[in-house]
C-alpha cells in the first residue's frame, strides 16, 4: 500500500513513540545507569559507522570549492548562533527560558551530513561540495560546538569546563568516526552494500539516546514545568529561525555571485542543524542536566527542516520544468 502523504517519515513517528514511551516508562535508578552504559556504547557505534560510510575521495573532489565551505560554515557556526541571540526578546515569551537554551544549544550545532547530501542531490546541487561541507561541519562542531556553548550559554553550559567536554566529545564521537575511517579500507563495501538495513543501526543509536534523556526529564518532571502554549511556542519558533536561515542562505549565495547548483548547496548544508551529532553531544555537554528540554528544539527543528527541504529540493530539482531558473 502506498503511505499516505499526510504521515510523518518513520524516524519521526519513531521518535514521538520514544517519547510517548519515556513519559509512561522512565527508566529511573540502577536501571538509568545500565542504560547510559548502553546508550554510550551505541554513539561510538554510531559515529563509527558514519566514518565507515563516509568517502574520502567525494570529501577529497569537493575541497577545492573553498569560498563555498567558508560560507557554509560562517552560516552554521556564525549567522545562526547571533540568530540565537538577536532573536532572544522574540523568544523567550514564546518558548520560556528552558527551552530558548535548548534553542541556543540548537544554533550551536554542526550540520547534517546525510541529509544536506540527499537534499542537494535531489535538488541537483554540486554533490561533492555538499559532502566536503556538511562532513567537515560535523567534524569541526566536535570542537567548536562546546566553545559556543559556553559563549552562548555561560554558566548554564554545564558543570565541566570546555577542554574537559572536547575530551570527552573526542573520546567519545571522534575517536570512533576515526576508526570507522581506518576500518572502510576492510569494510567499506560491505557497509555500501548493506547501507539500507545499517541506516536502522544510526536510528536505532539515536532513539536509544532520546530515550534516555526523556527518561531523565519525566523523572524530573519536565511535563509538569513545560506548558502546552510553551511548546506550541517553539514550533512557531522552529518555523521563524528555519525561515530565517533559509532565507539569509538563498540571498548570501545570489548576493556573492555563486551559480545555481553551488546556491543549492549552500542553502541545504548551510540552514541543517544535526539530530545524529547534537543529541549525543548534549548528553556528553550536559550531564546530569535537563537534557529533556535541551535536546526538544532540536528534535522538532530537525523535523520541520525535513520536511521544508523535501518541498525545497523536488521544486528546484524540476526547476527547468517549473521554469524557475534561479533559486531565490
């Protein structure tokens, strides 16, 4: 049978289960622990695995385009934490306070890396220079996300200091991706080849971790202190910052003289934020913390950018058709 167009994707109906599931049975006690331990174990499974998959010959054709990365970066690491903060008098009455730190948290973040990719393909983009932007973007948030962090949010950044949280982020997400790059050389074509059913492994590894951290946020109490007018707050909120960005991303590429499928790029690699690198980074950034309410906004911006840049991309894919010759 055909999936009627109004569902969600599967990651995201998966994703309201787990939470659903969290709110009804929390783990709590000695069990929390036994389920950190697990939950640590699938993030280094799941960024070795993403150093598995990823091709150094893609990443190798797509760095020369160095004006298109540097744009794309000062986009993700740039022009969407000074949103975070501009947009701050807007925010806070919509969201409340917990939850606009999940969203500075969220502006943070390196990019995505299969989905900007996907995006850009479909959208006939340049490819390549999507794979070397949104690859290097995730690398280089292992070190610049924690030091935005706590520019962004100071003292409720968490207890450990910034060199103690990039160790523990290269022990933990680095080290792993290195070794499933080290490792491809051995299993690079089993892993082409089983790509399909391994892409339930990285969900599996996420779910796992959103579990854990709702867990710890109803034990909490964090439906009891977060209101529904706070949530229907951020997906408002959501909407304004993803269309602010897209917005800025369409005109910084026209304005600076890029072609088409170099503006399709930036705009797919430059306006993702990552749901596979930011909830194992909260869980490493904010232990012991609310992490229920940091990881919420990024949960639903990764959700609403989904589905936006499905609508994006097939449009600019069939742009000779449309007759829309240039992406605004």
């Amino acid at each position: 049978m055909a999936r009627p167009r109004f569902l969600p994707d599967n990651m995201t109906l998966c994703l309201i289960a787990v939470v659903i599931a969290a709110s009804l049975f929390p783990v709590h006690g000695q069990a929390a622990v036994a389920f950190d331990g697990l939950t640590n174990a699938a993030i280094a499974l799941l960024f070795f695995m993403h150093g598995a998959k990823l091709s150094r010959e893609a990443i190798i054709a797509g760095m020369t385009h160095w004006r298109l990365h540097l744009l794309v970066f000062a986009c993700t690491f740039i022009m969407f934490p000074l949103l975070g903060v501009l947009l701050k008098p807007a925010l806070v009455p919509l969201v409340g306070d917990e939850l606009y730190l999940g969203i500075l948290f969220l502006c943070a973040l390196p990019a995505t890396v299969q989905s900007a990719i996907a995006f850009t393909s479909i959208a006939r983009g340049n490819v390549a220079a999507a794979v070397c932007s949104a690859a290097t973007s995730s690398l280089v948030g292992i070190f610049v996300t924690p030091l935005l962090v706590l520019l962004l949010m100071g003292a409720q950044a968490g207890d450990s200091n910034t060199l103690d949280a990039i160790g523990k982020i290269v022990v933990q997400l680095l080290l792993p991706f290195i070794a499933g790059q080290i490792a491809r050389r051995w299993i690079g074509d089993w892993v082409a080849r089983n790509k399909g059913w391994l892409k339930s492994v990285d969900q599996g590894s996420i779910l796992l971790v959103v579990f854990g951290a709702f867990s710890h946020a109803v034990v909490e109490g964090i439906w009891q202190t977060v209101p529904l007018t706070e949530l229907l707050g951020l997906v408002v909120a959501c909407c304004l910052l993803l269309a602010l960005v897209l917005g800025l991303t369409a005109w910084l590429g026209r304005r600076l003289g890029f072609n088409v499928e170099d503006r399709i790029t930036i705009i797919f690699a430059g306006s993702k934020k990552s749901l596979a690198t930011g909830v194992p980074m909260a869980q490493v950034l904010f232990a012991g913390g609310a992490l229920g309410t940091l990881i919420l906004p990024l949960m639903l911006f990764h959700q609403i950018q989904l589905m936006v840049c499905a609508v994006l991309a097939e449009r600019y894919g069939r742009r000779e058709e449309t007759g829309i010759e240039d992406v605004a």
